[in-house]
C-alpha cells in the first residue's frame, strides 16, 4: 500500500489494526480500512463481521479509498457524517419542526419526518436533547407563553397562540410552567413578594430571596449593590421586600452551610426552569459534599450522554448557589471550569467541601 500520512496514534500499521478490532470509535476520520474480499471501505468502529488481516488495506481518506477502487460500506457509510452528527443534524431538524409548528406535531410525524421509526427515533431525540420531543414541546409552549404575556397579550389569547388547544391544560400546569398565576407573569411578577436580605460571608457579599413557596435565589458577589440589582433584573416587577426576624435565619443557615458544608442545607426551593434543566439540578443535589463530578459524568447520571453542552448551560443557569452545587461540576481533567459566581469561589467551595468531609 502506498504509504499515507495519518495522525497519532494511528501512525502505524498495527496500531491501526489494533484500533479496527477494538472497532475504536476515536479512531473514526483518524483513517478508514477497506477489505480485498467485499471491495468496501469502512470506519474503524464499523459493526461488520471481522476481516481477515491479510485482506486488509489501511487508507487516510475515503478519496483514498475510493481511488484505490473500494466503495463506501452500507452499514457505517464511512463517506457521510459519523452517526451522532448525522443524529445531532436530525435532532436539530425536528426542534426547529417543534418550534414553526402552530400546534405540537405527533411523534409519528417527527418520525417520518427524520426517516425513523417512532420508537428509534424517541430514543435519538432524547439521548442528543437531553428531553423527550414530548417535554421539548412543552417547553416550547411555555417559552411562547412567556413571551406572549410579557408583551401584553391577554392570557387566553397567549395560551391559543403558544399552541395550547383548550385552557383548561394550560392552567393545569400554569403554576409550574410560570412561577406563578398566569396574569400575575403578565404584568411582570406584579404582586409576587419575594423577600431578600445581603449578608457577608467568607467568600465576599451573599444575597438570599425567597417567594412564598420557597427560596427563588441565592447570589455571590463583591459588591451588595450589584447583586440587589441583579434579583431586581431577574423580577423586574415583584415587590421586593426587606428581610424580616424571621427570614434572618434562614439567611444565616445558607451563610452557615457555605463556611461549613457538613451542616446540610434543608431548605425549600422555589426554582423555575425548564423540564431539562430541572433534572439537571436534581442531579447536582444529589452530589455529596466533598465530592465533584465531570460535565460528561453528570450528563451520564441523567441518561443523556450527548448532552454535556446542554449540561453546562444548565449549570450556568443555576439561580441558587450551594443549594444546587453547580460548584461540584469540573472538567474531564479534573480542573476547573467557568462558574458563574467566580473561579476562586468554586475552588474554595469545593476544597472546603474535600476538607470537612
């Protein structure tokens, strides 16, 4: 065979062969191989039935192969995307299809659509998106309702048109899907009380707030000015109200937990997001204290393992520092990655958490 450049660490011949037995997913575009007796070329992953080494050619391009006169395999289709792309692409598809249609299209519809059979077609979608085309939907509907009753819309006329077909599901699940009463989303959180105190701490300026049903934000900082800003940015029109006597404590067990993470923190919480950032956050809770997980592990322990972006922009939406311990998430490697309340927190946090364990 007339010698090719390939990358490490396929450069040779046996590492090559070594990595077609083992059907080695990481090797796929590193090089191809064909096989003398079928007249095909493959990836290095491909499920076919084993060849013979003495049958075997090894090729750094599918041109490569294709001169040396070897068609592409129908099994792997070593000259199109590798499969999770091609998924990826049609996942893609059928969420821009979720998001143009008026009402919420049928799985059997998304399925053809994509070219699959409603049952593999389920499981795609929700290993890449993390949700099921059912909650992508929702979540869909609930965006448009949103951004209907933010601009004024009348609440029956921002349900019709999210794609809702009769009010009584949308009130049915109103309360979850807003936060709070549908007209009261409508003027802005006018009327929702969310109590708030600024307190200090080890690791700078620490603001506590909470709605009747539990706490809605839990924000770090430098400066205390900055953070009432941004819990007035987050509820542009509820009625913010100075911590009472009462809600002092609850402001000193949060202050508690972070200089101290064996404490616990038993507290209620009053977080909105949607049904894949929810599973999400449930996940990082059941992180112990003193231990950390990667974005890839924790996209694993919530059975989508493609999701590991979608994991991290979860993780960056997390409104309630230390109670969802978005701070225990690090890199493949074990280092730190971007948190949204500062590096050298998270590395207080988490070598606070190592050393009280």
């Amino acid at each position: 065979m007339k010698s090719e450049h390939l990358p490490q660490p396929y450069a040779s011949d046996a590492a090559r062969w070594d990595a077609v037995q083992r059907r080695e997913r990481a090797a796929d575009g590193a090089f191809y191989y064909s096989v003398r007796t079928t007249g095909v070329y493959c990836r290095p992953s491909c499920g076919a039935r084993p060849a013979r080494r003495q049958n075997v050619a090894f090729h750094a391009s599918c041109e490569a192969a294709e001169s040396a006169g070897f068609r592409p395999c129908l099994r792997c289709r070593p000259n199109l995307p590798p499969l999770a792309e091609r998924q990826a692409q049609l996942v893609a598809a059928a969420c821009r299809l979720i998001e143009a249609s008026e009402e919420e299209p049928s799985l059997d519809a998304l399925a053809a659509a994509a070219g699959m059979s409603r049952f593999h077609f389920h499981r795609v979608f929700k290993a890449q998106a993390g949700v099921t085309p059912k909650a992508y939907a929702a979540a869909v509907r609930a965006a448009r309702v949103r951004e209907g009753l933010t601009q004024g819309a009348p609440v029956t006329d921002a349900l019709y048109a999210a794609g809702f077909n009769s009010s009584s599901r949308f009130y049915a699940g109103a309360d979850a899907m807003l936060g709070m009463a549908p007209a009261r989303f409508r003027s802005g959180g006018a009327g929702e009380e969310i109590r708030f105190a600024v307190a200090a701490c080890s690791l700078g300026a620490i603001l506590v707030a909470s709605t009747g049903r539990g706490i809605c934000a839990i924000l770090m900082g430098d400066e205390p000015e900055a953070l009432v800003h941004d819990l007035q940015d987050r509820f542009p029109k509820a009625q913010l109200v100075g911590a009472d006597a009462g809600f002092e404590r609850t402001v000193a067990l949060v202050v508690g937990f972070v200089e101290a993470p064996r404490l616990g923190l038993d507290l209620p919480l009053d977080v909105r997001g949607t049904a894949f950032q929810q599973r999400v956050w449930d996940a990082l809770r059941a992180i112990p204290a003193g231990v950390t997980v990667s974005y890839t592990e924790l996209a694993q322990r919530i059975g989508s393992p493609n999701a590991v972006r979608a994991v991290a922009g979860a993780c960056a939406a997390n409104p309630v520092a230390v109670a969802i311990p978005c701070h225990r998430v690090v890199r493949n490697d074990g280092g730190l990655s971007g948190y949204r309340w500062g590096i050298e927190r998270k590395r207080t946090l988490i070598d606070r958490e190592k050393n009280d364990a």
